[in-house]
C-alpha cells in the first residue's frame, strides 16, 4: 500500500478541470479483461484515460479500498478510486457473488464518488444503476455489453428466480434516471425487444446501438504453422477454438457432444477452451465421461496477447452459446482471418456470411454443428471475408463512435 500512501488525493476543484466523467467498471480496467464489459472499459482507459476518473474492483491490493488515488498509465497518471480488492479467479464461484459485492461497496463508496465534484457518470454493469442513479448526476450513461436480463442467465441458481422482480425494477430505475444514455451492444432486433420490455420512453432516454470492438494492435492474422510452434501445438490435427466464460450459458456440453460427433467421423480434432469459469470442474469431469480428455484443453484467463494465439492457431472458431450480446470474442476471431461456426446470438449475422465466412445454426443440433464445422474447413474465402468485415469493429474508430453516442467526452 506504500506506493499509494504519499499521492492520496485530495481533491480540489482547480484539481480536476479536465476530468469531464467518472466511469466505473466491473473489472480492472488495468488488468486482464474478463469479459466484454471489461474490455470496454480498457478501451476507454485507453482512449479517454486523460478525461476520465475511473472507479472499478482492483486487480493490486496495494491500492487503499475507498479513496481516490493516482494510478499510473503509460506516461501519465489517471485518478482512480479501489472499490475492493478483485481475486484472481479460480475456475469456482466466489460465496458472494462479484456483482452483490460490487453493488455493495459502489453504494460503500457514494461519498467518495460525488467528493471529487466530477457531475458526469458512465456506468459499465447495469446493475450499478441501482446503487448510483438515485444521486444527481449531470448525465448518465450506461454501457450494456448485450440487454438481456443478467439475473436470468446468473451462475447462482437462487437468483435466477429473481428475474422478474429485477425486470420491474430495473425498468423502474432507467425511466426515472435524469439525461440518460444507453450504449447497447446487441443488434437491431434485441434492441427493438429491449426497449419493449423495459418501456424505454425514447423522448427520456437516449439510446444508441454501439459495436463490439477489437484491438488491431493485438488481434491480427498470423500464420497456424508459426502460431502452434509458439504454443507448441501438433500441426497434424485439426484445432477448434472457443472464448468465453466457462459457464452453462456459453454451451460448453453442447460442444463437448460436437467434438464426440466429429470423432465417430474419423475427425483427428481438439478443442481448446479459451478462458476460465466456474465450469471449469464440470468441463473436465464431464470430458473424462466421454472419453474426450485427450480432445479437450483448457487454457485459464489468458492476456489478450495469449488469446489472440490460441485463435491464430486455430483451423475454425466456434460458440454454442444460449444467450450473447454482440460478442467481442467472435470479432477478434475474425479479425485473426478466422472462420466461425456459432450457434445463433445477437450480432452473428453482422459478422458472417453464411457459406462465406462461417455458418449459423438456428438451434443447438450438434450433427448440424459438426457438419458446418467439417464444411468450414474448405472455405476457401474465408480469411479474406473475415478480415473485411471485422475492419468496422476496430478499436480505431472507438473514439469517435463514443464521442458521437455520448459528447460529454469530446
């Protein structure tokens, strides 16, 4: 905590005259990204990080808890407030779920949030309009990473019978909210359900449709040869490459029965889980059950650089999701050139043409699924399709696209 202790802030407000927001994260921003939310908040960091305060859970616990700092970044420092201590994960849920705890200290640290004088938020987890919106802001603005109901698709069981009664209150909270702007990550027609369901009053609430983003600093086409020799990889079978939280929602059993189609074809092929999650047990377990060790690997949370690898070594990407907004992991996979067979989500039809780049499935049908995957592996456009498409999504044209959706940054 030493490093921290002499440049404790104090704020003034000649301190603080180019701070035009605070913005709070469900992540580090700093850290390894965890998700799409996350992502987009290093994104701003990146872009933004000289007109920003910034308030997340804190990947370095030598970061005091509730009071506002200067953190390094690059060549300059951006004032940011701790609001708890984020482990790394461990592939199993936590007692306390991240998003109560977050929720929890957001309202712990209120006093902090509004001392610095800063009267612009942005909020990245829809949840934290809950502890946050009741105080007076200038202008608010939401970032949802997809718009369905998180409560409905949570990990713990229990809270899953919340749902409606989050649905009547979050609908609550949105049409009372003051200047208000929601950043939507999903496609026209999730959107459209959105606004139905939650009685969006277009009049009151700004909404703009945003994209998922990659960075083309990091996610580029690189040569399977020269990307399997770095992960010491075998060139002789045949890689499929899934991102993502492991986690039910994300079809992780579906897949499983996917790959034990492509063997009884006489498929040599294996399947890398990139990321971690609380199935990650469950994942393996169920492998062993199938006979499908020696198929599957699992990687753990990779750096953005490491990711980007394993998509590169790959022959195809795939998703056997249930529920996903516009999926940033599918964009930087065709960003690498990649072809992807996904189940169908928000956003996928956006990204693929179908018999082009990759193929859609309507339902979880694994023999459909395993048969796309055997015909994508003769896609002769599909690098060059991939990397066309994928060139609107680039972190390039983020600023701007966030400056026109929310001008309180320009």
């Amino acid at each position: 905590m030493g490093e921290y202790n002499n440049r404790v802030m104090k704020y003034r407000m000649e301190n603080i005259t180019n701070i035009k927001a605070i913005i709070i994260c469900d992540g580090d921003p700093w850290g390894i990204p965890k998700g799409g939310s996350t992502t987009f908040g290093k994104y701003m960091l990146k872009y933004f990080g000289k007109k920003v305060a910034i308030a997340s859970p804190c990947d370095d616990d030598s970061i005091p808890f509730g009071k506002w700092v200067l953190r390094n970044y690059k060549d300059y420092c951006v004032p940011y407030l701790s609001l708890g201590f984020n482990k790394v994960s461990s592939g199993s849920k936590p007692f306390i779920p991240a998003r109560v705890k977050l929720l929890l200290n957001s309202l712990l640290c209120k006093p902090q949030l509004r001392k610095i004088g800063v009267k612009n938020l942005m909020v990245l987890s829809p949840e934290l309009m809950f502890s946050l919106s009741s105080s007076r802001w200038d202008s608010v603005c939401l970032y949802m990473a997809g718009v369905n109901n998180p409560v409905s698709k949570s990990r713990y069981h229990i809270f899953r019978r919340l749902d409606k009664c989050y649905d009547i209150y979050f609908a609550h909270v949105l049409n009372k909210t003051d200047h208000l702007t929601i950043l939507a990550c999903a496609d026209e027609a999730h959107i459209h359900e959105f606004q139905k369901k939650y009685g969006i009053i277009e009049k009151r609430i700004n909404l703009e449709p945003v994209n998922s983003y990659y960075d083309s600093d990091i996610f580029f086409p690189v040569s399977i040869e020269c990307a399997r020799h770095n992960l010491g990889l075998d060139l002789s079978s045949i890689v499929l490459v899934t991102v993502g939280r492991l986690n039910e929602f994300k079809g992780w059993k579906f897949l499983l029965n996917v790959i034990s189609e492509l063997r009884v074809s006489g498929l040599n092929v294996k399947l890398i889980f990139v990321g971690d999650g609380e199935d990650r047990r469950k994942i393996r377990y169920e492998a062993e059950k199938m006979r499908l060790s020696n198929q599957i690997d699992i990687t753990g949370l990779l750096s953005q650089q490491d990711v980007s690898s394993y998509i590169n070594a790959s022959n195809i990407c795939v998703f056997g999701s249930y529920a996903e907004g516009r999926s940033m992991a599918m964009i930087e996979c065709i960003a690498c050139g990649k072809p992807l067979v996904t189940t169908e989500v928000s956003g996928t039809k956006d990204i693929i043409k179908e018999g082009i780049n990759g193929f859609i499935i309507n339902d979880h049908n694994t023999t459909e699924f395993a048969t796309k995957v055997m015909k994508a592996l003769f896609l002769k456009d599909a690098k060059e399709a991939s990397i066309k498409i994928a060139t609107r999504y680039s972190s390039e044209n983020f600023y701007e696209d966030i400056i026109n959706a929310w001008p309180i940054l320009s």
